[in-house]
C-alpha cells in the first residue's frame, strides 16, 4: 500500500491508460491484492488503517477499466454491508 501514491500518479493521464493494460499492471495489482489477503483478511474491513488508500486505488483502477480492480471493489462493498460474511 506504500506504493499507492506513486502508482496513483502514474495512472492519471490518458497516455498511461495502455500499459495498465498491455502490461497487464492493473491486473497484477488486483492479483497482489487477493494473494495477500488470506495473510490480512483485515484488508476489506471498513476500519483498515490503509481503507483511504485501498479504495482511491481501486477506484482508479476501476475508472480505467481494470475488471479484476471491480471485482475486487464489490468484496469491499459486501463487507461494508455484511461484516460477519466470509469472503
């Protein structure tokens, strides 16, 4: 999460949209996401230390059309709504 700020400045601008795709790093970062969240199950929860910077880069990720990147979104939304549920 460290890296947020820096790769939330590479992705604005309509220049960069293509190598989140051609090389594939918007996909990469929703795969990091999910690899790592069995060790921080606490990564979707609404009071995560880092919930800013997770859902302004999902968002982005989002917004350039990123589907693993929504995927990802709508368990963050599912947990708002039900904290108990197992994702």
């Amino acid at each position: 999460m460290q890296a947020a700020p820096t790769l939330s400045l590479i992705v604005s601008g309509d220049p960069t949209r293509a190598i989140w795709h051609e090389l594939a790093i918007g996909p990469k970062v929703a795969e990091w996401f999910e690899a790592v969240s069995p060790e921080d199950p606490a990564l979707y929860h609404r009071d995560h230390a880092e919930r800013g910077r997770i859902d302004t880069m999902l968002g982005r990720l989002v917004s350039l059309g990123v589907s693993e990147a929504h995927e990802l979104e709508l368990k963050v939304q599912a947990e708002r709504a039900d904290p108990t549920q197992t994702l």
